[in-house]
C-alpha cells in the first residue's frame, strides 16, 4: 500500500498476481527504506536489475493481466451507449469508437491506473444513471459496488462523493412533472438509496486497502502538503488540525490513501521538473496543455464525430419543426440523460487542468475522450432500419 500511493492500489496488484505466481521475487522489499516520498522508482530500479534478463518477460505476463480492464471499457462503452440512445447500432459503435481510440489502445497495454479509471469510471456512471431512471434497491447496490472499484482505479474518482448528489438533484429539478406524480418512488427513498450507494463505495474502497488505517483520527497524520500542514513551503511535514476540533475526528479512508492524496497534492504544489509544449520548457504548466492534447493526440476523425454528435441532433431539431425526415429518429435521449453522462468527464477535465503546477501525462484525461466516444455513438442510429420503430409500435398496439 505504501508504493506508488498516489495511486488506489487495484491496478498494480492485479498485474503483480500472475507474477507472484510464476516468479519469486529476489528483491526483499522489507529492508527498502519506505520512508521517502516516491520510493516506487528507486525500487523499481533495483528489482529491474535483480531480476536481469528475465524481467522482460515479467513484464509482459504482468501488462497482459491489464488486459481485461480495456475489454471491460468495451462493454461498458456499448452497454451505456445502447441503452442511453436506445439502438442496438448506437450499442455497436460505442464499442467500436472505444476500441478504435489510439490513446485507449496504447495506455490499454501499460501497468497505468488511466484506462482501469475510464472503465469503470464509465461503467459506474452508467450503472450510476441506470438508478434515476429506475430507482430500486437493486441497482443502488450494483451501481455501488462498481463505484466502489472506480474509486481504487485511480483517485480522481473522488469527486463523484460530491458530484453524483448534485446530479441526482438536477435530475428531480429536471423532471416533468407529469413523470412526478407518476413515479412510486419518493424522494427520501431515493435519498436513502443514494445514499447507500455511497457507503457501499466507500465500503469497497476501503476493503481495496484491506481497512489498512481506517478511521485513524485526522491528528494523527503526518503531511507533507501545504493544504494540510499550513506551511507555507511544500515538503515539510507538520498537520494544521492538531490541536483543533477537526483533528479528533476519524477519518473514513484508509491511511495509505489519505497519505497518497497528500503527496499527490504536494506535488501539485511543487513540482521540480520542467513542462514542455509546443519546443517551450518552463517551470509550471498551461491552462489549454490538454485541450492542446486532444487537438494533437485524438485522430481528426473522431473529433469530427464528436462535433457531428452536437450538431445533428441540432439539425434534427429544426427538421422535426418543420416537418421533415430526420437522421436521428425519435431518440429517447434528454437533456438531463447527457448531463449525467458528460458532467463526470468534463469536470475531470477541468479539474486536472486546473493543476498549474506541471504538465506532463495526456492520459490523465483519458476518462474525459471515453465518455465523449460514448456521446459520439449516438451516430450510429443513423444506421437503423428505416420503419422499424413503427413496426414495433405495430406489434405492440395490434393485440390491443
């Protein structure tokens, strides 16, 4: 739990497992000095040379046990896509758009948290908005318990604790009220249900560290951030609720991840490297390096169905008002389907480019392209059968 603890620990046990069983390590991680605050690299070094030759092959075996995180974005992606715009044809480019993307395929062969965090950061959402449509207890526990993995995919998944209760306001406000007073289920159910949602992810969470530190009282913590030691230089260790009322309070979370969100945020305060973009090195980052990333690093022609996912929908409007045959059909989809789906990754988005202090990993906002490779499937109902909602419709109506 302590290496590489700015980072949930789910990615890189998982591909540890079949290397712990094929190999025994000659590296003796119990006389490492686990005091420093990265020790994972200097580690790494020393197992990469103790293990010689037969590294390499370590290495494979462990990035195709990662595998199965990429097949799971898949079928996620289609899932989501299938049912959010209802055509099987939106499910089949969903999958497509997500297998076809060079930055999910590339990251989908590395020991990185990225493509783990836009899986099931996906397939919760999805889950996530399966549960306002249909609010039951059932699905409050599945989507709980994939929110649950999310969160030890990668921590910036944290922000769904506060995101997802906005959203599920947004989502009553926006409800017609014609579909208010017929909806059995009242609010404070679905407040309790949301709610259990949520404990059952942090539940999850902790079961990931094996309750490693759980409920350790906030005084108790050693920090090195100048957000939670009060200091004015990053590095030096100090803890700005010892001595106050916040720091006899337990802390939900396990140790190590508190301890990892602290060096992570450190590291956002002082970051001694240089970023680069564009043949420009300087101290610090840009506000536009990832949307300068998604212009450089996204093929032209995906991003062109991205903006054909805006507008022909918007064509689709003005042809519906004036009589004429849409691309589209009637698509379910709402506003308020979209918000649920987007909201998530634009506010990652905004989040990790907000961070000023370096710039360095494009793949930081991967989670951002799979939710925008779902809202691009929509596409794919201008595929659909000419007339077959109308023969559905027929064969619903006919017995009555």
């Amino acid at each position: 739990m302590r290496l590489c603890k700015v980072n949930p620990p789910l990615v890189r046990v998982w591909a540890a497992l079949p290397v712990w069983v094929v190999a025994t390590p000659k590296t003796d991680v119990g006389e490492f000095f686990l005091g420093v605050d990265r020790p994972e690299y200097d580690l790494g070094a020393r197992y990469v040379k103790s293990e010689g030759d037969g590294f390499l092959q370590l290495l494979t075996l462990a990035r195709l046990a990662c595998l199965p995180f990429t097949i799971a974005g898949a079928l996620f992606a289609r899932a989501f896509a299938r049912e959010l715009f209802d055509s099987e044809w939106a499910g089949f480019c969903g999958l497509l758009l997500w297998c076809i993307e060079p930055n999910i395929l590339g990251h989908s062969a590395l020991i990185t948290n990225d493509v783990a965090c836009s899986a099931f950061g996906l397939g919760a959402t999805w889950l996530f908005w399966r549960w306002l449509k249909q609010p039951t207890w059932e699905r409050a526990g599945i989507a709980g318990l994939v929110f649950g993995i999310a969160q030890l995919t990668k921590m910036s998944w944290l922000m769904l604790f506060g995101l997802w209760p906005l959203l599920w306001l947004l989502w009553l406000w926006c409800e017609p009220q014609q579909k208010q007073s017929q909806n059995p289920v009242s609010w404070r159910k679905q407040a309790c249900q949301l709610a259990g949602m949520l404990v059952l992810g942090l539940y999850m969470m902790n079961l990931g560290y094996a309750f490693d530190g759980t409920c350790k009282q906030l005084k108790k913590f050693d920090f090195v951030s100048s957000m939670l030691t009060g200091l004015d230089t990053p590095g030096e260790v100090g803890n700005r609720f010892r001595g106050s009322v916040l720091g006899e309070l337990p802390v939900p979370l396990p140790e190590q991840y508190v301890l990892g969100f602290d060096l992570q945020k450190k590291d956002f305060e002082y970051w001694p490297r240089k970023s680069y973009l564009r043949g420009e090195w300087k101290q610090g980052g840009w506000w536009y390096y990832y949307l300068y990333g998604l212009w450089v690093k996204v093929p032209h022609g995906i991003q062109l169905l991205w903006l054909l996912a805006v507008f022909v929908p918007l064509w689709d409007w003005r042809q519906r008002h004036l009589g004429r045959p849409t691309l589209l059909g009637d698509s379910p989809c709402s506003g308020r389907d979209l918000l649920v789906l987007l909201a998530p990754g634009v506010c990652l988005f905004v989040l990790v480019s907000a961070q000023l202090e370096f710039n360095e990993h494009f793949r930081y906002v991967l989670p951002t392209i799979a939710t925008l490779q779902v809202f691009a499937a929509r596409l794919g109902r201008v595929f659909e059968p000419v007339g077959e909602t109308a023969i559905q419709s027929q064969t619903t109506v006919a017995p009555a």
